[in-house]
C-alpha cells in the first residue's frame, strides 16, 4: 500500500509529523511538498526540528493569487499523483494545499482522507472555510479532531466515514514537551523576558493584514499592553506593516514604532516550532489570530485572546480560556488584562494518540 501525503504550509508540517512517523511504520509513505511556504523558517525549519523525512517531490509553487496559487499546484500535483499511483491521498487543515491536493486527487479517481475535518467558523468568505467545506465533500475518510466537529459534518449531511480521532497537534506537542522545557530558560534569556512576564502575539490572516484599519487597531492595542510584546511576524504581516499600517513601522533592534514612538512590542522572525511552544508556555497570555495557536495555548494552559470575530475552537472559548476580541483596542485590552481563568480544561482534543489512530484506520 502508498499513501501520497500532500503538505505544503507551516501548520501542515506540524501536523505531518506524527501522522508520517505512524503511517511509515506500517505502509509506504510518499510526502509532496507543494512548496506554498518556502522561505526557510517557513519551512526548511520545521523540517528539520520535526525530524519529517525530505519529501519525495517539492513542487515549488510558492505565492501567488489565490486562484493561481491553486490552480499552479493543481497542474504540478497531478503529473506526480499520476506517476506515482498512490492508494489515497492525504491532505491537512485548510490551506490552498489541502484544497489543490484534495481536488487533484479526486479527479484522477484517488480516494482522499483529510485530517482536521469538520471545522467551521461560519464565514464563507474566508478562504480557510472554503477550503475546508469542499476537502470535506471530497473526502472518503474524514478525520474529526473534536466531536463538536462531528457534528458539524453531520449538519451537513456528512456521516459515511467520519472518525473522530483526537487532535494530532496534541500528539505533536505531547512529543515536543521535553524538548520544548530544555530550550525554555535559554530562550527566554535571549529574548530577555522573564516567566509569566510578557505576551506572545501573532497575526497573520489575510482578514487582518489586508485591512489597514483593522492592522492598525491591533497594532496599537499590542502596544498599549503593559508587559512587553512579543510577535513573531508572518512574511505576509511583515510585508504589508509598513505599507498598510499608516504611522507603524519595524523602528531599530525590532520594535515596534508608532508615529516614531519606540513600543513594547518586539518583531521578531517566525520561530521555529519548540521555540514557538516554549514561549507559549511561559506567556501571561497569547493574542492571535491563528487557529493552531488557539488550540496550543489552551492545551498548555495559557490565557487566549483571538484577534478575530469567530473561531473553529470554540471548545476553548466555552471553557472560558480563549476570547474573541476581534480587532477592538478596549476588547482586546480587557481581554488580556483578565485574571487567568480557573475553569477546568477538559480533553476535547484527545489523549495524544490520534496519529495512531489515523494510522490504523487507513492502514487496516
Ligand atoms: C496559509 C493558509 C492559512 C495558514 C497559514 C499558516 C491558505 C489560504 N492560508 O496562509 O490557513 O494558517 O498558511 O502560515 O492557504 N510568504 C513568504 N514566504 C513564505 C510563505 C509566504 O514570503 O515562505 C508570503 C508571500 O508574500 C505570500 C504571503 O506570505 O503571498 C501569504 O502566503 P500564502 O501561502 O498565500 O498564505 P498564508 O498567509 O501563509
């Protein structure tokens, strides 16, 4: 038996990892990196700090609009889809990469199994959503991380071979742990910010950083916190901050400026991923936009602010430890500054043995 395992974005490296060490202990695995993400701490560094084997076929698509970006993977992926005759395709998440790897598969007859089926936020215009409600339909295998997942397929009428298997970024971050506890003091010496002392911000969502007003919002509240900020910046937000956000800019030694004013918020390159956890871990709280970090945050038992209006984890904000500030500077204030919640954090993500558990499946 061949798998084709379809990656090509930073999340997707992140979940690959204990779903490819599961698969290629049973059956023959053949990894194709679309090449979505390219620059080396987008990448590369994952790669490498994730132990994934070098894939078979790097497609080199890279940027674009969203219908080239796509319809560019398309056109590489099934040549090599072809070529190699895979039993099934598997794709992740909700990026142009799922959607592509999905479709090409789909077309040459290939069954395909999505990991992190289910999820929706509710906004249609959004191209994660997108991507996610037609990776679904296309699906034979669809593999839920929560049951609040299930149930959204099953709103939709979608129940033939639904599994809910638990969150492989839980199994991702359950083999990161000692890792992540030896980098910690040393990192955050380098960043020279002390435990439970500072916030880690990221923004990256095209609704955010194509919208100058909404950049701008967030920016400012970011650098009316207190404690210091740290945000590792995406290339996209890198790429429009200057540009998009009127008065902001990267001052010297990376921080952040408003109207010339230095901030408490500190830019830095995208982390690689045990870095990214440790300083997770040891935040008083994370503001973001990113679906990942919510779910990483509430696991590691940290306070969460979304920087958007809805969510696909709304697990976490049930139980209290995820709030939904959109870009409102006083929602995102009051959201940050609230004592640590007490709530219980019950396992909706599983017990750390999802990959496994694909695995199996698939594998018979
Ligand atoms: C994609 C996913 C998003 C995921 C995110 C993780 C889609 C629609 N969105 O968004 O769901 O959360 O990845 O990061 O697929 N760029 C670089 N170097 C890189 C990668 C990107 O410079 O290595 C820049 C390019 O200017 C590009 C922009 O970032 O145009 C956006 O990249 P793109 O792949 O379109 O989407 P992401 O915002 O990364």
């Amino acid at each position: 038996m061949k798998i084709a395992s379809i990656v090509g974005a930073r999340p997707q490296f992140v979940k690959a990892g204990p779903v490819s060490r599961a698969l290629r202990r049973r059956v023959r695995e053949v990894l194709i990196h679309t090449g979505q993400h390219y620059d080396y701490e987008m990448s590369q560094s994952f790669f490498d700090g994730l132990d994934l084997p070098k894939p078979d076929h790097n497609l080199g698509v890279g940027s674009g609009s969203h219908a080239r970006q796509t319809a560019a993977m398309l056109m590489a992926l099934e040549p090599v889809l072809h070529a190699e005759r895979p039993d099934l395709a598997l794709v992740y998440g909700d990026t142009n990469s799922t959607l592509a790897g999905a479709l090409a598969a789909a077309k040459l007859g290939l069954p395909v199994a999505h990991v992190e089926a289910g999820l929706r936020c509710g906004d249609r215009l959004m191209p994660e959503e997108q991507n996610r409600m037609v990776t679904d339909r296309l699906a034979t295998w669809l593999f839920a991380p929560t049951a609040h997942a299930v149930a959204n397929l099953r709103r939709e009428g979608i129940e033939a071979g639904v599994h809910l298997t638990g969150d492989v970024m839980l199994d991702a971050l359950r083999e990161a742990a000692p890792a992540l506890e030896a980098c910690a003091a040393s990192l955050l010496a380098r960043e020279g910010v002390a435990p439970g002392a500072y916030y880690l911000a990221t923004i990256h969502r095209a609704g955010n950083t194509d919208d100058p007003a909404r950049l701008e919002a967030i920016l400012r509240a970011l650098a009316a916190l207190e404690r210091p900020v740290l945000l590792p910046l995406h290339p996209r937000t890198r790429e429009v901050l200057g540009r998009l956000a009127p008065g902001a800019a990267a001052g010297r030694n990376g921080v952040l400026e408003l109207e010339g004013h230095p901030s408490a918020v500190r830019l830095r390159p995208p982390l690689p991923y045990v870095e990214m956890l440790a300083l997770q871990r040891h935040a008083a709280a994370i503001l973001t936009d990113s679906g990942g970090i919510q779910k990483e945050a509430y696991l590691l038992g940290v306070p969460c602010v979304t920087l958007r209006e809805e969510t696909e984890w709304i697990e976490t904000v049930a139980s209290g430890w995820n709030v939904l500030a959109g870009c409102d500077r006083e929602a995102i204030l009051a959201a940050t500054r609230r004592p640590a919640p007490t709530e219980p954090r019950p396992p909706v993500y599983g017990d750390g043995r999802a990959a496994e558990r694909i695995a199996d499946i698939l594998c018979g």
